[in-house]
C-alpha cells in the first residue's frame, strides 16, 4: 500500500484513519473484554464471518485496529496484526508459516528470547534451524534445503549493530520461494521500510520506538492481507497473543511524536558514537552508517539514518566493564531501549544470557560489548556521563583477555 502523505505527516494523517460519532480529537478507547450483539442471528453471522462487526477483544478491538491501519499506512503493508509483545510478533509470524518437518534459516545474532524461541522452542515441534553469518550469502545460500520455509534476521542487529545488505538476502530467498522475515524494531519504518525492498513479513518490537516512552510491551506485525488474515485467524486467535486495547490507544500516542524523537535519537547517537570512536578507552564502536564496516555504504540506501543505538567494546575485561556500567549516572542500567531516557545493557551477562558460550563467540557477542540507547537528554550531558564512567580504565590491549566468558 502507497502511503497518501509523506511518513512524518501519515503518523498522524494516516490511510485507514476512523473518525468517531461524538468527532473526539483522539479516538476513544475501547476498553471491553466482549462486544453485544442486536440478536443471536447477527452473533452467528459475525462467527460465521459474514458480519464484519467485534465478537471478543481477544479476536479484534476497534482500539487495537486503528493502529493496525496506523502501522500498515507507516510500513506501506496491505494489513498489520497488532500482538502482546514483541516477542509475541516474533512467534506470531514464524508459527503462522511453520510446521513440523520444515527449516528455518536465521541470523547467528538476534535478540536472545528471539536466539532462544529459535534455537530451544521450534526444534521441540520439529522445526530444524540453521543459524548463519547473514553478511556472508555464499553461506546463507549453502544453507538453505528443500524444506526451507523461512529466513529470519534483523538489521541492525541486536545487541551489536551490524547491519545487512537486505536487498542481496531478500533476494537469495525470493529465489527459493522462501518467505523472509525482518525484525525493524532497531530502525522504525520511518528510517528503513524492508517491504520496499521486497520482504515478505516485517516485525516490531512496540515496546521500544514505537511508543517511545517506557510504559507498554507491545508488538507488530506487517505484510500482506492473506499473512495477516492467516496470523491473526490462527496463532494469535489461538494462542491468545492480543494486544489489549489501552496498549494500543499508549502506541498510538506515542507514534504522533515519532518523527520529532528519532530525529533527536539519531542526532545524538551519532555525535556520541564520534566521540566515543575517538577515546582511547574504546576498543570498537558500531553505530550503523558510521563507517564501512558499520554499513557506510547502505546509509541513503537502505537506511536514511543509523537510529538512537550505539554499542561499543571497551579495552576492558569483564570486571572492567561492569565496573564501568555501574559508575554511570545518566545511562540507567535496564534491558529495553527507544525511551526518553538512556539506557545501558551488557548483552552477555543480561539480554544475551539465553546463548551458549560457544554461540555468543559466533553472533560476537564478547564480554566487553556494551549496548547504549541514546535517550532524548543533551547529548553533551551524556557524552560528559560517559567520560566520567571511562575515566580510570586501564588503557590495555583486549589481546589475551578472556572476552567470552561463560554467563
């Protein structure tokens, strides 16, 4: 679906947009478990499908459709399932195009509940996975079997920013009729659109950008009506992830500022990711755009800017690094990212602990990777807050240290 207006007037003009009977400036929230019916025959019509009306919040709520409409305009999508969590997308949209028998290709990297559901929950029901370096395509494309039904990535990647060439994967899996799911949860649709590029299913983590301030755990799901109709008339029907209406109606709200927040977000990631590429106690930064190695080359391409995440390795060891994490003031130390304030993770030891030691060492995940979302305070405030913290580490080569450590 075209968007009607360019993307930072459609967060609040967007396609599919319902007015009210009582003409509220901001759409009401319907905050009902259940829907009435005028008789019982409309109830078995609506049962039956012939009656477009609510039945049960669980299988649809006008609250959580109007931003359904609001993220398919954003994505340009045909339809959007909204979901409890982003986690909830996550398996929403592989359970909905998986079945026993059949193989999964994903990124080696990817957020640890998504590493664990792929790596620990699908094998249980007899759904092989393969996990790869997606940068590298002769191995994505020696990957792939007769019964791949899917590949799976993100970019940027969780927890260490590297960023793929979607197009060239997009591509491999166009080839061998597999369906291609991307996690945009980093980037948001007004920075990277995958669809565009021909992906089959994009996802979000709600929680983070989207909503923008803390307060909701929430996922998306966007692609076309007949993936939609299937995720939403099956897993979440079934399995029960539904977005509750308030969640929604928060969301909503929060995507009218978005443009404003991450236009602040990449604006001061990137002056920090400068700065911290020129301190000595740095050992690596990844912020996407920022050099060739961080994906220079797809930035006005892809991606029209890197996002509000910087991650960083320290010439540090683990002790080090904690040390480090725990002197900040500003960076408050939670797992989550996209609000109003910074926050600090350590990856290994907090979001990643799902991984063995031996997949952490693949995805390159070490012990003195740190991840930073940078929240909308000064940037030179938080570049003040970061010195503070580098001040006293050891100066050292990261040559000899143990840097995957069992977590």
């Amino acid at each position: 679906m075209k968007p009607l207006y360019q993307r930072d007037t459609a967060l609040i003009h967007y396609q599919g947009k319902q007015g009210n009977e009582h003409g509220a400036l901001v759409a009401p929230i319907y905050q009902t478990s259940t829907f009435t019916f005028e008789n019982l025959e409309q109830g078995s019509k609506r049962f039956a499908g012939e009656d477009e009306g609510y039945i049960y919040t669980r299988l649809g709520n006008p609250t959580v459709r109007e931003l359904e409409r609001q993220m398919a305009s954003l994505e340009g999508s045909e339809d959007a399932a909204a979901t409890a969590t982003g986690m909830g997308a996550v398996s929403a949209s592989l359970l909905a195009n998986l079945k026993a028998g059949e193989h999964v290709i994903a990124s080696s990297a990817v957020y640890g509940c998504t590493f664990s559901l792929l790596n620990e929950q699908l094998p249980r029901y007899g759904i092989d996975v393969t996990f790869v370096d997606m940068s590298d395509f002769k191995e994505i494309k020696q990957a792939v079997k007769a019964n791949t039904k899917v590949i799976f990535l993100e970019s940027p990647v969780n927890p260490h920013l590297q960023v793929f060439d979607l197009e060239k994967i997009i591509n491999i899996a166009r080839e061998h009729h597999i369906i291609s799911i991307v996690d945009n949860t980093f980037l948001t649709p007004l920075l990277q659109r995958p669809l565009e590029l021909g992906a089959d299913i994009v996802i979000h983590s709600a929680t983070k950008y989207l909503n923008g301030h803390g307060d909701v755990v929430a996922g998306i799901v966007c692609a076309s009506q007949e993936q939609i109709d299937n995720i939403k008339g099956t897993i979440i029907k079934d399995f029960g992830a539904s977005m509750a209406p308030f969640d929604a109606w928060l969301i909503s709200r929060g995507l009218k500022t978005l443009s404003v927040r991450m236009e602040r977000h990449c604006q001061s990631a990137l002056t920090i990711a400068q700065w911290l590429s020129e301190h000595p106690a740095i050992a690596k930064v990844y912020y996407p755009g920022l050099n060739e190695e961080c994906g220079k080359a797809l930035l006005g391409n892809q991606m029209s800017a890197g996002g509000g995440l910087v991650a960083i390795e320290l010439h540090a060891d683990f002790e080090q690094t904690q040390a480090f994490v725990n002197k900040l003031k500003l960076f408050t130390i939670a797992v989550s990212l996209g609000d109003a304030e910074s926050l600090i993770q350590h990856p290994a030891s907090m979001t990643h602990a799902t991984y063995s030691l031996e997949a952490r060492h693949k995805a390159g995940i070490a012990d003195n990777l740190i991840r930073l979302s940078i929240g909308l305070e000064a940037a030179q405030d938080l570049i003040n807050d970061l010195d503070h913290g580098l001040n006293g580490l050891n100066n050292q080569s990261v040559a000899g240290l143990d840097l995957y450590q069992q977590a």
